[in-house]
C-alpha cells in the first residue's frame, strides 16, 4: 500500500516557479513508475508529466516540456515537479500519482494522492 500527498501549490505571478512535493509511505513506491496529471476546472485530469522507477526515463506533455522537471529522491520516498516559467493555462490542481504501467492514462496508476492547488494570475 502506498500512500501520497501532495504539497507546493499555491497562488504565483505568470513567469514565476514553483515546486510542487510528493511525499510517499510504504516502501513499494520506490518500485513504482510515478506521474503528475492536472485537472483544470471544468476538465478532464491530464498527463502532465512521468518517470520510472529507476528515473532513468522521464516524459512531458508538449506544454511543459523545457518549463517542468519530474523527479524522485528515493532516499526521502519522495517525488517533485519543478514548475518554471509558469502560464495562466497551468493553473489546476496538480496531482501525484503511483503505478502506471501505462504512464500516459490515469487509470492506469494504482495510488493518488489528495491534490495541491496551483493558481498563476496573468
């Protein structure tokens, strides 16, 4: 069982950054491909971006890529989404997520977790 919780959001100017946390329980998460979709208002959640278990593969949706770095840091059991250069479009709640054979479909992952909210004010 793998627990996840999400923290970073918040409320940024277009142009500023954020980091967005991902802290994990269970010692399976290390094992487990880890993913960060969004969900604006109104939308369906989406892929924002992903990496394997080993972090030796890592993969962006077209708008983020050059903007957002996914990482993990296994030694905390914890995952990341540095947010630069952000956009009003970016603005969602952002959401971690665990499994993902499938890294690209939500349904796909087996654990999510709660959702931090990301505002950026044009």
């Amino acid at each position: 069982q793998v627990q996840l919780v999400e923290s970073g959001g918040g409320l940024v100017q277009a142009g500023g950054s954020l980091r967005l946390s991902c802290a994990a329980s269970g010692r399976t998460f290390s094992s487990y491909a880890m993913g960060w979709f969004r969900q604006a208002p109104g939308k369906e959640r989406e892929f924002v971006a992903a990496i394997t278990w080993s972090s030796s593969i890592t993969w962006y949706t077209d708008s983020v890529k050059g903007r957002f770095t996914i990482s993990r840091d296994y030694g905390k059991n914890a995952g990341y989404l540095q947010m630069n250069s952000l956009k009003p479009e970016d603005t969602a709640v952002y959401y971690c997520a665990a499994g993902g054979f499938d890294v690209f479909t939500t349904t796909s992952y087996n654990y999510w977790g709660q959702g931090t909210r990301v505002t950026v004010s044009s």
